[in-house]
C-alpha cells in the first residue's frame, strides 16, 4: 500500500516561515485574509460607489490584484481562495480583491427573476440530485442568453472596473471570459486580463477560451494546443503542473498513518479507499455503500460534505466492513494522506487533490458527466492514473481490479509523477505579467 509514501514537495520554504504568515492557522474560512486585502462587492452597491471618486494607485502600495469567481460548483471559489493563500504565504506586495460574478449580475439572473432562485443555485441543485443528463445540450442556451444581455453585463462590470482600479484581472470561471475582457479594455485600458482555466481542457465554444482573451494559464497541453488553435501567441499561452491546489497540500507534516486509521475506527493495514463526490455528496454513495460492504480486506471513508441527510442514511447501514462517515470538513488533506485510492465524479478539484497525494482513482463517465469533465476521463486513462467505468453500478468489480498490485502500484506511481505546484506557478505568472505592464513594485 502506499500509505507510507514521503511528504509531498514543499513550497521552497521552512514550515516555521510559511505558519508566520498565519493564514493557514486560521483555514481560510472565507475568502480574506490578513495580508491580503480581500473585498467583494454586489452589484446593488455599484451605483453609489460609481459616485465616490476612485481610489487611485501608489508606487507604495504595490499591485491590486483583482480575482473573479462565482459558487457553481466549488473549484473557482477553491482556486481563489488557494491563489490568495500562496500570496500571502509568499508576502507579495499584493492587495487581492474578489468579485464574485453572480452576486454582481444579480439583478440580470433570469432565473432567479422567474422562480426566485439564483442560476448557480440551480447548478449546485442539478450536481447534488444527479441531475446532469442533457447538461451539454443547456450550455448554447445559456450561451445565448449571455450574448443577450452582452451589453448591460459589459456595463456593469465597467461601473465595478471603475471603482475597484486594479492593475491585473484574473478570470477563475468560464462562460464570461468575453463581456470580462471586454469590459476591462473599456474601464482600464492597458491593464492585463488574465483568464485562468480551473478545468483541465476547454469545452468549446465560448466555454474558457475566448478569440478575446488575452493571457492564458491553462493546466494540461491538451488544453494549451486548444488555445494555440483558436490562434492565441506563445507568449500569451503559460502551461503549469496542473490545477490549482490549496497550499495546505503542500504543508502536511509527518504522520503515522496506521495510528491515524485506528483514531476512526479502522484497520490500520486494510486497503483504504476514500469515497467523496463534492461539498453536497450524492446520493449514489449510497448504492456504491452496498456493493462495496460484499468486498472483504477493504474499509472505506465516506466524506458526505454539508448533506445530514446522506451522512444519515448512511450511518444507518449495517456495514460489514470497517468504514468511516464524516459530514463537512476542511481536514481533506488529513483523510487523503490515510487513504490508498479515491472514488468519486471526475471534478478537476477533488481529482487533482487525490492524485497530488498518490491516490488512484476510480470515476465514472456516461451520459450524466458533465461535459467540461469528459476530457478528465480521458487523461486518467491516458496516464493510467486509475480506472474509469461506465457506471458505478460496476464499483465493486473496479475495486477488485485496482487492487491488483501490479495495476495499483502502476497508478500510484504515475500519479506521484505529476507533482503539480501549479499555485505557486500561477503566481509566478501572475507577477511576470504585472512587470511586464508596469504594474508591480519592484522586491
């Protein structure tokens, strides 16, 4: 089993300097910090803001960097929060800002006008109940209904550019990339629009890649050769190791991990497979439960995020094997490091924290999988980084075959391969970018 594998990479620095910091002490509970000034602003402000003059920038108040983020889905507000925490860890002369889009455009939401509920929350919704089949067919839907309202969106943003005044935009989400570029131009002439893609591909059209967009960061080459075929230049295109992590990966101390499994209850030698699929769970974890109870030499932990009612159920079957249930938690990083293999949606998010901590995984692709997450099934493949089914229903017979120790040992090594530090190169872009255009303080 690999649990006794060594640290992951560290970030260049001792832990005693990246703690001094502070931020990762307090979690990062919200999207703030104490080194970074981090503010979002809704759009039923932006008219009396619009009114006060704008704060103008200073040689000595180093760069504002302004990130862009909305909740459908938990990766874009997982990747600002784990950009502004690899700044502050490194001390940058940087005032962060973030502006979650949803909350700006409020008042454009057709759905939240027709039924009172938000378009992201509407998402959220259809990801928690499974309710995925046909999501390719709505993205030219809500692609048209962006262009609609291309005009007042790129108004908005502007009164919100204006106001704000930072040196570097750095998009987090897609969908938007056009009306954010667009805006920019107009409100900050000059001033660099960078979208940052927190899946591993593009899903054309109009999806993260725009003819419009001007610097690139993009995660896999899959996704950089998509870039250059829309015609973007080399220079404006930057590859990293991967997605975005929180820097808590990079931080975990020493740990006795048999010491650890007993603490929950478990075998401190069974294989140990880590069971989640997102902040909300779903309810396919509890069909997988029953299959997965017939195994024998097998324990399981089950993280069933903020959903009481699937940890519930859960707890109440009688589990024949060793098994672990935890609701929310921020401690991912400590149920990795204790487990041997992952099985969950092929998320960018959750499937790049478990293969930086040398978990194979097991994913499922069908017609319910998001299109934007199709591509991740491929890649598992292609790298032989676990095992992807056509439906969980076979969970039981992928389990079996991952625990050959040929095939186990064959993707837990490719995965210890990819050592993706791809927050710290980000920031490294970001900071090249903002000298480039004159907008950094010199260090």
């Amino acid at each position: 089993m690999w649990s006794g594998w060594d640290v992951p990479p560290q970030s260049g620095k001792t832990r005693q300097e990246v703690e001094s910091g502070s931020l990762l002490r307090t979690g990062l509970e919200g999207l703030g910090g104490s080194t970074a000034s981090v503010v979002s602003r809704t759009g039923e402000h932006l008219e009396q803001e619009a009114r006060e003059p704008a704060r103008a920038m200073t040689s000595t108040a180093g760069s504002r960097v302004s990130l862009v983020y909305f909740d459908a889905g938990g990766g874009h507000r997982s990747a600002a929060r784990a950009l502004i925490a690899a700044a502050q860890e490194q001390q940058l002369p940087w005032e962060i800002d973030t502006l979650n889009l949803q909350e700006l455009l409020d008042p454009l939401d057709p759905v939240k006008k027709l039924i009172g509920i938000r378009v992201q929350d509407v998402y959220n919704l259809m990801l928690e109940k499974g309710w995925t089949l046909g999501s390719a067919q709505i993205l030219p839907i809500l692609h048209a209904v962006i262009r609609g309202h291309h005009d007042v969106i790129i108004r908005f943003l502007v009164l919100h550019w204006q106001k704000a005044r930072p040196n570097l935009v750095v998009s987090l989400i897609p969908n938007f990339n056009r009306q954010l570029r667009e805006s920019v131009r107009q409100a900050l002439p000059g001033v660099p629009f960078v979208t940052v893609l927190t899946d591993l591909a593009d899903y054309p059209p109009h999806f993260w890649i725009e003819r419009e967009s001007e610097y690139l960061i993009v995660g896999t080459e899959h996704a950089m050769e998509q870039a250059f075929a829309m015609g973007h230049s080399r220079d404006h295109v930057s590859l990293t190791s991967g997605m975005i992590l929180n820097p808590a990966f990079y931080l975990l101390p020493a740990t006795d991990y048999r010491r650890q499994r007993e603490s929950l209850g478990l075998d401190s030698h069974r294989l140990t497979g880590l069971v989640m699929f997102g902040g909300q769970g779903s309810r396919v974890m509890m069909e997988m439960a029953r299959r997965l109870n017939r195994l024998d030499r097998l324990q399981l932990i089950f993280i069933a995020g903020r959903n009481q009612k699937l940890e519930a159920e859960l707890r109440k079957i009688p589990f024949g094997i060793p098994v672990h249930i935890e609701g929310f938690t921020s401690e991912m990083p400590r149920f990795m490091r204790i487990s041997d293999f992952f099985i969950g949606k092929p998320g960018p998010g959750s499937l790049s924290e478990a293969l930086f901590m040398g978990l194979p995984a097991i994913v499922e692709r069908n017609a319910w999988t998001l299109p934007q997450e199709r591509f991740n099934t491929d890649w598992i493949t292609e790298k032989e980084l676990g095992i992807v089914v056509p439906s969980f229903r076979q969970i039981d017979q992928a389990v079996e075959r991952l625990r050959d120790p040929v095939v186990f040992a064959r993707c837990r090594v490719n995965a210890r391969r990819l050592r993706n530090r791809a927050v710290y190169e980000v920031i490294a872009i970001l900071e090249n970018i903002l000298e480039k255009k004159g907008g950094a303080r010199p260090r």
